[in-house]
C-alpha cells in the first residue's frame, strides 16, 4: 500500500497515543497494520483515537472504511460515589430494566430479607 503524507502523520499520531503492548504493531512497514488498527478501534473507548483510525481508513479508501462499521455492543454507564469521589463506570452489559418480580432485597448473616 503506498501511504500519503497524511496517513503517516496519522499512523505515526496513533502509535504515540497507543498503549505500550500496541506499540510493536503499529508500524508502516507492517502488512497487518490497517487489521490491528480495525481490532483496536472495537476495543477501544478514547474518542480521539477512534476518530484518527476513521478518518485513516478513510483516506486509504476501499473496503477500509466498512470494516469500521461493526455494530457496537451498548454500554450501560452508571455513576458510584465513593468517599464523596463521584467516578463514572461502564459495564459491558446491556442496561437492562428492572423485572417486576424483582423486589428489594438485602443480605443478613447470608440470609436475603426482603423490604
């Protein structure tokens, strides 16, 4: 693949941004560069460099752009307060909406005590 100006500032931009087990993988002289970069971008959450590997598969044009496309799982975010730390965390599960059956209920010395 013969690689613009633009595409090495990009690649040479994700590198820098990449974690460090990422970083051995992410070379030009890599034939498996653009399937790493496709992999990372699923993985990853960091919006900026989701938008650097958009708009890398976009300049090498072809099939690249429609690999991106993987329909993404929903990430349910919720909000813990630790010690008056308010933190924001995601779980991979889908949010799912409380069951009528389930009721309140509360653990005591291994027995659940329902409210």
């Amino acid at each position: 693949m013969q690689y613009s100006k633009p595409m090495i500032d990009l690649v040479l931009e994700l590198r820098r941004r990449a974690p460090s087990e990422l970083k051995p993988g992410i070379k030009l002289a890599n034939p498996d560069l653009f399937y790493e970069l496709a992999d990372y971008y699923h993985q990853t959450r960091d919006a900026v460099t989701r938008a650097l590997i958009k708009e890398l598969f976009q300049l090498a044009a072809g099939d690249w752009p429609a690999r991106l496309e993987k329909p993404e799982e929903k990430v349910a975010q919720q909000v813990k307060v630790y010690r008056g730390q308010v933190s924001l965390s995601e779980s991979r599960k889908p949010a799912q909406e409380p069951q009528p059956s389930d009721r309140p209920h509360r653990v005591y010395r291994g027995q659940v005590v329902y409210r």
